[in-house]
C-alpha cells in the first residue's frame, strides 16, 4: 500500500490511532502501529459515532461493518430527570443522513476497534510495544520501547491517549485536569429491559449535579448507559475501577423510574474518573505531533472526543500526503487546521457539563426553555458546523 515512501509510526492502537495508521494507509504511507498492550482492546462500552466521523470510517472502507453491528438512531430525546419530560427531541437517522450525507452510529467500543483492526494489516500491529522514549534527529525518529526495541521512522504520531507518553517527550510532564465529574458505565441484555419498551434514540437525562445517558448498540442486543455526576475529588489510584451498582443507585435516588431500572438491570458497572486537558498551542515539534486525546481530551458532553480523534487522522493524512519533503510544515499546517476546531469543542464540552447539571430553578428554566425552541444542543442548527465538516478535504497550501 506504500507509495510515499515515507514511514510513519502510530504509538497507540485505540480508535484514534488505528483510525488514523488506515488514513494514512490509504495515502500511500509506509505505517506502522506500535501499541503498549499484548492485544487490541476498548473498555466495554458504547460510543456515539456522529456523520463527521462515519464520513471518514465509510471513505476507509468500514460502512459495511458500521452497519452490521452499529444501531441508527431516531434522534437524540433530551429529558427532565424527575418525571421524564421531554427538554428537546433532535432528529437522527434519515433526516440527519439527508443533511449530511452520513449516519450517525451507536456502536459498542470493541464493535468499532475490531473493525478497524481487521482493516489494518496484522503484520503492521506491534503489540507489547510500549513507548517509553524518543529522539528527534531531524531527518527521522527514533522511538524506543521497554523491553530495548527501536523503530525509525520520518515522522512519529502520538496517538496514546490522555497520559500520552509522547506529549511528555514533546512538551514535558503535565498532568491531565480532574473535571470534578465520575462516570459509571454499564452494559445491560436489552430482553433484560423490554418492559421499559425503549425507543431507538440516545436517551440524555438532565438533573441536579448529574446526567444519564443510555441507548442501544451491538445490533440493538445491549443496552450502553453513562451515569455522570459531579464529586469533588478523586482519591483512588487508578483513574477507572469497578463500580458499585448500590452507589450508583444511591446517587441517582429520586430521579425517574426508567433511569433506575436500567442502572439496576446490570450485572456489573465501571468507574471512571474524567479528566480533560486545556487546549494546547501547539501539537507537534519537528517529525513528532500528537491526536486525539493525547492533545485534546474532552469531557464527553458533546460525544466528540473518538470523532475528533478520527477527523484528526484524516487531516493528518490530507496535510502529509500534501506536503512534499516538509514534514515538519506539514504537521504544523495539520495542528493549525486541526487545533481551533477542537478547542471549540474542548469547551462547549466543559460548558455543558455546568448547562446539563443545572439545579432546579431560575436558570434551569431559562436552558429548558431555551431547548423549547428546538436550536439548542444537538439540533441540526446548532451541530452544522460539527457534523459537515470534511476533515479529509482540508486544502493545505504545499503547492
Ligand atoms: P485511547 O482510546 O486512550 O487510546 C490510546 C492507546 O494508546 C491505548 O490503546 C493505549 O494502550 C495506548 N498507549 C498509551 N500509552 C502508550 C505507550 N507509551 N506506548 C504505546 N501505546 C500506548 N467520544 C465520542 O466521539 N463519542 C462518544 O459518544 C463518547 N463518549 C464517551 C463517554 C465517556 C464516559 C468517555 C470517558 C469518553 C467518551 N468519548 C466519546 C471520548 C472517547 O472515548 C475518547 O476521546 C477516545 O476514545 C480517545 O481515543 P484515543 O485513541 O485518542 O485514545
């Protein structure tokens, strides 16, 4: 598949960075993924993949696969976390793939991660390759790994995720930022749930201090939900952990019926602490730059943090194939293109997080009143500049 003949080495094999060794495969790069874990693996649950990213999943030959596991959904069903009322209703599905050529997916993490794991070629996988220093000799870069292998390449990606390695090498030790918010995250057998007779949409529940999030994915068999809430600190060690479904109960006491049932359907819950980062002035430093949650990791209230991970990928192979011999041009066009679109991102995701967990009153009324008018959220209005965007026909100026 190579016809650059330039070498390009992805450090993480998750969704971005095996999104991006396909883009850059399908340009004519000589790519190789070198990912810390012995196998491929995503935590068990769910993500929304809106049009901005299927338009690139579909272009790298996954439309079959996305269609076969993924579930479309009718529309995101904004609700009141008490009686269930309806806050705003914004449509998916047809309408949605009329106005942006693309569908929106619900798809379970490990559906997606194989899928792009079957795409790209085994034999450029390196499993057990975890990066544990680099060095820029401005004509390639060398990346080592524990355990004394090496690899060459003429440009590296880092692709590893919110405690990014590379970012460190880059740009020097800096920890991610505690959010103040917890997720638990559970998969429920939808026959477990077919009294609460659930429509295909993405369920988002707005209340005091906390959301909840729930929809179908795993060709409707599974049930996927987030529970987010707010709490001051994190004090275990490790950022996720088993849950406790009594805790997670507890904290949503009071709030409807069908949010209850569903959290107290599953079998077991995970813990996860989030963090997200500032957004960074620059990305990359010579043949080095960075995607995905390595320089932008969000709070998930806009479900873009895989999407933009995958558009990254796209624009990265866009600027590269365009460049010529100047890569390190080429990587600084990519985070100038790149870099605007997710700060946006970075904090509308952070301002819904004080939006979506408002306390009942004055200006809780004011945001539902807001969502009223049907604008707001994930309204086609208001999601156009997200979803239309083309991250794969950007025009560098290498010409
Ligand atoms: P990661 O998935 O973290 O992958 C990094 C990879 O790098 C891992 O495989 C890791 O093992 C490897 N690695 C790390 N260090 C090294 C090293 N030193 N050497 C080699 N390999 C290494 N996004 C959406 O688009 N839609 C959603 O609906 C959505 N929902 C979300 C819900 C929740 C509760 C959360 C927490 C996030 C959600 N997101 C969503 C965000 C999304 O999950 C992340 O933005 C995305 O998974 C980041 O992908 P990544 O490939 O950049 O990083």
């Amino acid at each position: 598949m190579s016809s650059t003949g330039v070498s390009v080495g992805v450090v993480g094999g998750g969704i971005g960075g095996l999104s991006a060794a396909l883009s850059l495969l399908h340009a004519g790069f000589d790519v190789h993924v070198f990912e810390q874990a012995s196998q491929l693996g995503e935590v068990g649950a769910g993500v929304q993949v809106s049009p901005n990213a299927s338009r690139i999943l579909h272009r790298l030959g996954l439309a079959e696969e996305l269609a076969r596991t993924g579930v479309k959904p009718l529309a995101w069903h904004q609700r009141r976390w008490d009686d269930g009322r309806t806050l705003l209703r914004s449509p998916l599905a047809e309408p949605l793939e009329a106005t942006f050529g693309f569908p929106h997916y619900q798809i379970h993490r490990a559906d997606l991660l194989s899928a792009l794991a079957r795409a790209v070629p085994a034999e450029r996988v390196h499993l057990g390759h975890r990066l544990t220093g680099l060095l820029d000799h401005g004509d390639r870069v060398e990346a080592r790994f524990a355990g004394g292998a090496r690899a060459e390449v003429d440009v590296l990606v880092g692709a590893d995720g919110i405690h990014s390695r590379v970012r460190r090498e880059l740009f020097g030790p800096e920890n991610p930022h505690f959010t103040g918010c917890i997720a638990y995250r559970g998969l429920v057998p939808a026959d477990r749930l077919a009294d609460l007779e659930l429509e295909v949409t993405a369920q988002v529940w707005l209340g005091p201090g906390r959301h909840f999030v729930h929809y179908l994915v795993r060709d409707r068999q599974l049930v996927n939900f987030v529970a987010i809430l707010e709490q001051d600190t994190w004090t275990r060690e490790s950022w996720t952990d088993q849950g406790d479904i009594a805790d997670a109960l507890a904290a949503y006491d009071g709030w409807h019926p069908q949010v209850r049932t569903i959290l107290g359907a599953v079998d077991e819950t995970f813990i996860w602490a989030l963090h997200d980062r500032t957004p960074m002035q620059r990305w990359s430093a010579g043949r080095v730059t960075l995607l995905g949650d390595a320089c932008h990791a969000m709070l998930p209230m806009m479900a873009q943090g895989a999407a933009q991970a995958i558009e990254d990928g796209a624009t990265l192979a866009a600027c590269l194939a365009d460049a010529g011999c100047n890569i390190p041009e080429a990587l600084h066009h990519y985070e100038r293109l790149r870099s605007p679109r997710t700060a946006r991102l970075q904090g509308m995701s952070a301002a819904n997080k004080t939006r979506f967990h408002l306390p009942d009153g004055p200006l809780q009324r004011e945001r539902d009143a807001q969502m009223a008018t049907a604008t707001t959220d994930w309204s086609f209005e208001s999601v156009a500049w997200i979803y239309e965007h083309d991250a794969a026909t950007v025009n560098p100026v290498y010409r």
